[in-house]
C-alpha cells in the first residue's frame, strides 16, 4: 500500500514538472517570463480633434410633426376650458371609490347626479378627480353636495376646482 502512495507522488511530482517546463518554453519563446505573460493591450486610438466645431452643442433636431388627436382624446385636453366655460350646477354625490393614493394625493372614481339649473333634467355621470390633499377628500362624501362645472352639449363634468 505504501508503495502505491509513494508511486503517485513521484508521478504527481514528474507531471507537474513537466508542465512546468512546458510553460516556460512557451514563455521563452513568446520572448517573456512565464510569470510575466499577459494578453496585449489593444491599441490606443488617438484623440480626434474637431475642426472648427465647438465641443457640447447638441446637433439642431427638426421639431415632430403635427399629431392628430382622435375624437375620444380630445376631452381630455378641453379640460382645463370646461373649467374657464362650463355651466355651474350642483350635483350629488352618489358614490365615492378612492382608486389610488399618492402621498397626498387621492385618485377617486365619483359618480355624480348633476343637477342643472333651468328645464335640463338631472344626469348622473362618472369621473375621476384627484384630490390634492386628505382635508379635500373628505369633503366630499356620499350624499354631499358639490358644485360642478359641465359642458350641456357632450355633458363632461369636472369638479369645480374650488372643491379641491
């Protein structure tokens, strides 16, 4: 058993050896140390020098062309214009969901029975507001009044902004 161990250890020992010296001649002949051998850097490209450009300018891009805004989007734009135009009314509240909340800001669903003023019969609708802090969401509860500016002709309703 002795003998067996002590014949792996010489043959361990002699291959070891060999690839040593392996190594070494390949170094030798690649002109370098074994311990020494690295892969070549790639080359270094010089520096190109801008003739007469100036450095940081953003090249000039040509403005989007006009986009066409379908008819179903379009009420999201005249938002802001239903405010400044719409007919003030009140409506009532018939149902509150709070969808998302965001620091302060509460995202909810109201669905609203406006109630014009003049021959116009009552309408419920849906919208969503955000309101921008707690205080002016919790003014607005089920059965509540709220004022409400709407557009008779399509009957889109916001929140009166004086209501959050």
């Amino acid at each position: 058993m002795t003998a067996a161990i002590a014949l792996a250890v010489v043959l361990l020992i002699a291959v070891v050896g060999a690839s040593m010296a392996m190594e070494s001649q390949r170094a030798q002949a690649a002109g370098a140390s074994p311990r020494a051998a690295k892969p070549p850097a790639p080359p270094v490209k010089p520096p190109t020098r801008s003739r007469g450009r100036a450095r940081n300018v953003e090249p000039e891009v040509p403005p989007p062309p006009p986009v066409d805004i379908p008819a179903s989007m379009e009420a999201e734009f005249k938002q802001p214009d239903l405010v400044r135009n719409g007919v003030q009314a009140q409506a009532r509240v018939v149902s509150v969901v709070d969808e998302r909340t965001l620091g302060p800001v509460t995202r909810s669903r109201l669905v609203l029975r406006v109630e014009p003023d003049g021959e116009e019969a009552p309408f419920e609708v849906t919208i969503r507001h955000a309101f921008q802090t707690p205080e002016a969401r919790s003014v607005v509860k089920v059965g509540s009044q709220v004022t409400v500016r709407y557009s008779p002709e399509d009957r889109r309703v916001v929140l009166d902004p004086g209501q959050g």
